[in-house]
C-alpha cells in the first residue's frame, strides 16, 4: 500500500485520468441501473409488490392477465384446494378515465380485488378499500400527478362509470400506469357494464387467481383447477406487455458496460505496468518480492476504484434528486452496494494483466532495458 499510494500521489496527472474515467463508467453504470429498475417498477410493480408467489390464468392465455378469464367455480376450486386465505380472485383491466368536469384523459389499470384481502396495497394517504363502500376506490399516487386528488370523481369513458378517489397508495404501476385499486362488488359493477356494451352476459368474471402457496401446492392445483395454468410472479411480470423487451435491452446495455470497464481498466492498468517495468526490476533485484509489488499494483486498483465509487454513488444521488418526479428511476442501497461490488471486481478482473506482467518480471532484463 505504501509503495501504491507514494505513486499515485508523484504521478497525479496519470491517475486523475484513469480516476475520471473509471468515474465516468461507474456513474454511466449507476444511472443506467436506476433507469433499468425506475422503468421496471414502472412496468410491473403492482405486480411484484403483492404478496403473492404464483398465480392462476387461463390455459393458453401466454401467462398474459389481459388474455385470462376465470370464473366463479375456478375460484372455488382453488380456495378449496389450498384454503380460501392462500388464493384470491385478481381482475386486471387498463381503462382511461377522466375526472370530473375536466376532459383531460388518464390511461389508469384497473384491479379488482377484495376488500379485506392480502392482495390491497398499504394505504399511506386517505383511506382504503372497503367492501360496503360503494364507488371508492383506491389510486397509486402518480394519478395525483394528472390533476386528481382525494375525494375527487374519476369517469371511465368505456362505461361510464364514476369512482370516488378515497386514498393513495405508493408505487403500484401496472404497464406504465397508474394502478387504481377496487372492491369486488365495483368490479363486478364495472365487468357487467363492459360485458353488456359487448352485447355478451354480465358475468363477473376474473382474469387471474392469486396464490400464497408452496412450490409442491402449485404442481397440486394444475391438476386441481380446471382449463388453468398456475404460473410464477416472475413468469406473470415477464409477460406483461413490453416488460421482458425493455428489461432485456438495458441489462444488456448494462452487461456491455461491465465488459467494456473491464477492457479499458485491463489496457490502461497494462501499459502503465509496461512503462514501469525498469522500476520493478530494479526493485525486485535489491529484494523486493513479487508478492509485494502485485499487491502494489492491486493496491492501486482499489485505491482508485474506492474512489471513484464513492464519488460516481454521490453523483447519481444528486442526479437522482434533481430528476423530475415522472422520470422513472429507482436505486436503492442494496441495488447501489451490488452494483458497486460488481464494479469492484471488474476492476480487479481488469488488473490481472497488470499483476501478471509484475510476476513475470525479470529483474535483469528489466534493468538491461532501463539502462538502455
């Protein structure tokens, strides 16, 4: 280490370089990342954030909410075979709404759950569902961004029905809009008037079934339930429209920064190995082991990788409360503290040259060439 940080500090020109572009990776890494889970958030959070494990869906609907269709008795079978605490009825329905007395249009999901379920989110403004409640429902606070508050009227321009905005909850996005969340009788209500301007029967019926269950239980009910699947949480999310092809993109995006800081950490800790090579002959004749001058080299990687991490974490932060809030981004701590470990030994990885070239050192080579 000592020998590593008396470098750094004689050559400071050469490392203030490498510590502005490995910053410049390091923050591209970061802010990518945020946006990769910021717009998957976006997409499926409604979703992920459920106590549920696995759901049920109409066989050959693509794992697809939009595509399913459950019915009464399929509910029953379920409850009957896992308990009716472990599965719930979920409707799932995107809409566009407007508020009342106002013509601007909002593109919201709609869910239909019970009342005194698991499946309704925390409230964390005004109050939540309730079964007699007729009406009132439950939005994702980004409608508040569109202009509705608590106690305002929504309209659904479909079927014209109004709902009553009785609290908020936080981060339910479903598609990229925001989730509004309703009582069973409202969406029976709501699935009536749809069916009837169809020209069909009222029905009432579901487009998935949620599961607290085991791995074992979910082999059980796909013999249990009839003309359904049972699917994971991550097989549900994956399939929700344009889900899987955003998130693909951007880890990609992102699995190409990680190769490319590895590359450009690997070529720039190599030449500078190159350049010193008459100084480790040197060293390694008046004694100086191999072992001391690799760590020296790998000393320096971490030295100013440290640094340059904590200076790009401090400035996706500030980005991150300067970004407005209808920009999708999210990073949390575990999300920063992996990316930065992953970071970290791409740099390591990228270093290995570097120690390599120390190893195979010969001290009288080095010292011939220097004095040449």
């Amino acid at each position: 280490m000592f020998l590593a940080l008396r470098e750094i500090r004689f050559s400071k020109t050469r490392y203030v370089l490498i510590v502005t572009i490995m910053l410049l990776v390091s923050f591209l890494v970061l802010f990518v990342t945020g946006l990769a889970n910021g717009l998957g958030n976006a997409t499926s959070s409604a979703v992920r954030n459920m106590p549920a494990d696995h759901f049920i869906v109409q066989k050959d609907s693509d794992d697809r909410f939009a595509r399913s269709a459950l019915h009464g008795e399929q509910v029953k079978e379920a409850q009957n075979a896992v308990g009716q605490e472990s599965a719930e009825p979920l409707g799932v329905q995107m809409t566009t709404v407007t508020r009342k007395d106002s013509d601007s249009k909002i593109d919201i999901a709609l869910f239909g759950v019970q009342a005194d379920g698991w499946l309704v989110p925390q409230t964390v403004e005004g109050q939540g569902l309730n079964q007699t409640a007729k009406g009132t429902v439950l939005a994702d606070r980004h409608l508040a961004e569109s202009g509705v508050a608590i106690g305002d009227t929504i309209v659904d321009s479909a079927t014209g029905l109004e709902w009553t905005v009785g609290g908020f909850t936080e981060n339910q996005s479903y598609s990229h809009m925001p989730a509004v969340w309703m009582n069973d009788a409202d969406w029976a209500a709501y699935r009536s008037e749809i069916m009837a301007a169809r020209g069909g029967e009222a029905d009432t019926a579901y487009n998935a079934i949620a599961l607290r269950v085991s791995g074992s239980q979910a082999e059980e009910l796909r013999a249990s339930v009839t003309d359904a699947d049972v699917i994971t949480k991550s097989q549900a999310i994956s399939a929700i429209p344009g889900h899987k092809a955003e998130q693909s993109s951007l880890m990609m995006m992102i699995a190409f920064l990680y190769v490319i800081s590895a590359f450009v950490l690997a070529v720039f800790f190599y030449v500078i190995t190159i350049q010193k090579t008459g100084q480790f002959g040197i060293l390694k004749a008046i004694g100086a082991k191999t072992r001391y001058l690799a760590g020296s080299v790998v000393a320096q990687v971490l030295v100013l990788s440290v640094g340059s991490l904590a200076v790009g974490v401090g400035l996706v932060l500030v980005m991150k409360a300067m970004l407005p809030a209808a920009m999708p981004f999210a990073l949390d701590g575990g999300t920063i503290l992996l990316s930065c470990s992953l970071f970290l030994a791409v740099a390591l990885i990228g270093g290995l040259a570097s120690v390599v070239k120390v190893a195979k050192t010969d001290a009288l080579d080095a010292i011939g060439r220097a004095g040449a």
